[in-house]
C-alpha cells in the first residue's frame, strides 16, 4: 500500500512539475529557449497525451469490470518523458549540449514504452511477442511524434535543411529505446502478470 501511495505521489509530481514549466514557457515565450518551439501547442498537447494511457486504463477496468490497482509507477514512466522534454527546454539543454536531442529520443522512449508495455503486456505471450508489440508501439509513436514536431515548429522553421536527416535519427533512436524497454518489460512482466502493479 505505501509503495502505491509513493508511486501515484509521483505521477501527480511529474504531471504537475510538467504543466508548471509548460505554463512559464508559454507565458514567456520571448525567452531563447522557448522560442520558436510551439509551447501554446504543448500546453494543450502534453497533459492529454499524458493523461491518456491512465484515462485508456481506467476505461478498460470498468468495461470488464476489474478492480486491479492502478499501476501507478508504470503511469509514471509514461508520463516522465514529458517532463524531461520540458525541463531540458527550461534549462536550454538542447541548444547548449549537442547530444541531448539523440538522449532524449532513446531514453524517453525507453521510458514511455516500458510504461506503456507493463500495461498493455500484462498477458501478452509469448515472450517474443511482447518484444514486437512494444517495439511496434514505439516506433509508430516516433513517427507520429515526428509527424508532430513538423507541423508544429520544423515545416516553417529554421531547421527544415536539416530536419530529414534528424527525422530519420530520431525515430531510430526512438525505436532502439523502444526495443530496450521491451527487453525490460519481459523481465519485468511476471510481476504485472500477478495482479500488482508495476
């Protein structure tokens, strides 16, 4: 029970820690590191894609009529991705550090699919398939993140000569993190497959 209490504590921290910064970065838009980045689009964008996967949960249990507790450390690895991506434009980390961008597509993707993954491969067999479903699942979600960031900011920005080739980099970095994090959800599994949560 107090590890639950820990883990919703902390999907409410990052959920909040997120808007709090989306807040700031759209109210000062002047700011270097916030311009040109579409902080109006990601104020309406991010709580909902971060309130997705704990609102697609909660439907799925009262259809079938579960009574499961929530799985609120994988929640929160769904939505600290979201967090990251923020704080590294609060804190200018992708235009003082070169490789924060590469990072931040194989790690948040590792985050996001671990968290999607102990989700929806809670009786997923066998182990391989687990492997191709959240492998699949992330890279079809690189793809429309970087369907998104194109038309958001990159199509009448000033990173459309580069923007192909950092395309593709991304959404294979993406699908590498994505890929990890299947691994992991395979090891980790037996204990979503239990009935507690992850």
């Amino acid at each position: 029970m107090r590890h639950r209490n820990w883990s919703r504590l902390a999907a409410f921290v990052v959920f909040a820690a997120t808007v709090g910064q989306l807040l700031v970065a759209t109210l000062l838009p002047d700011l270097d590191q916030f311009e040109g980045k579409a902080f109006g689009w990601r104020l309406l964008a991010y709580p909902l894609m971060m309130l997705a996967v704990p609102a697609l949960w909660l439907l799925a249990q009262r259809r079938s009529g579960g009574r499961e507790p929530a799985p609120w450390g994988a929640f929160t690895l769904v939505m600290a991705p979201f967090l990251i991506d923020v704080t590294g434009n609060s804190l200018d980390l992708y235009d003082s550090l070169a490789w924060w961008d590469d990072a931040n597509h194989f790690v948040n993707w590792m985050l996001l699919c671990s968290g999607i993954g102990l989700i929806a491969c809670r009786r997923v067999e066998p182990a391989w398939a687990v492997l191709v479903v959240v492998t699949g699942i992330g890279a079809v979600l690189a793809i429309g993140w970087e369907l998104g960031e194109w038309f958001a900011f990159i199509r009448h920005g000033t990173e459309i000569d580069t923007a192909y080739e950092d395309t593709l980099g991304d959404e294979a970095l993406g699908t590498l993190g994505a890929f990890v994090a299947a691994l992991g959800v395979v090891r980790w599994r037996p204990r979503a497959v239990s009935g507690r949560a992850p």
